[in-house]
C-alpha cells in the first residue's frame, strides 16, 4: 500500500474551493474539504479504481469524480500524486 502525497498546487484548489464555499457557510465547506480527502483516502488500496483522464490517455493519469469535482492524480510507484481538484465545468 502507497501514500497519499497532495501537490501544493492541489492543496490551493482546495482552499479557494473552501473559501468559496464558506462565503455562504464555513461549516459546509469544512465538510467539503473532511468528505473530499475522506474520498481519496481509498486511494492507498484501490489506486486504479479511478478513471483514466480522458483528455490525457494515460494509465497513470487518472481521476475520482467528489460531487461536482474532479480529483486528478497521478500514479508513481506505489504512490498516489494529487495533482489537482477543479470543477467539472472548468477545462
């Protein structure tokens, strides 16, 4: 089993989705950040239960879909690289 590792630029999607969200509610945005990284945590078991990206097409490029939100990571080794969080609508 591999570990998690969250880019710095995966870390900052996250806080300025959180800080969106908390413009209307800073309770439900700390659930949105606790249920989101509660989502990749099966990642360290299931590091391929992921889709490929499409746009990408590679084996190791692959993304879980958190409500409206893409989570892409990318796999290396036996490591799991959380390389971004955007939302669906966003290219």
């Amino acid at each position: 089993m591999g570990k998690i590792v969250w880019s710095p630029s995966a870390l900052n999607d996250v806080d300025s989705i959180a800080e969106f969200i908390a413009k209307d509610s800073v309770h439900r945005a700390s659930l949105f950040a606790l249920h989101l990284i509660e989502a990749v945590e099966r990642l360290k078991v299931f590091p391929n239960s992921g889709r490929i990206i499409p746009e990408i097409n590679d084996q190791s490029c692959r993304e879980i879909i958190y409500g409206s939100y893409r989570i892409m990571y990318q796999l290396e080794n036996d490591d799991v690289r959380i390389t971004g969080v955007i939302h669906s609508s966003r290219n």
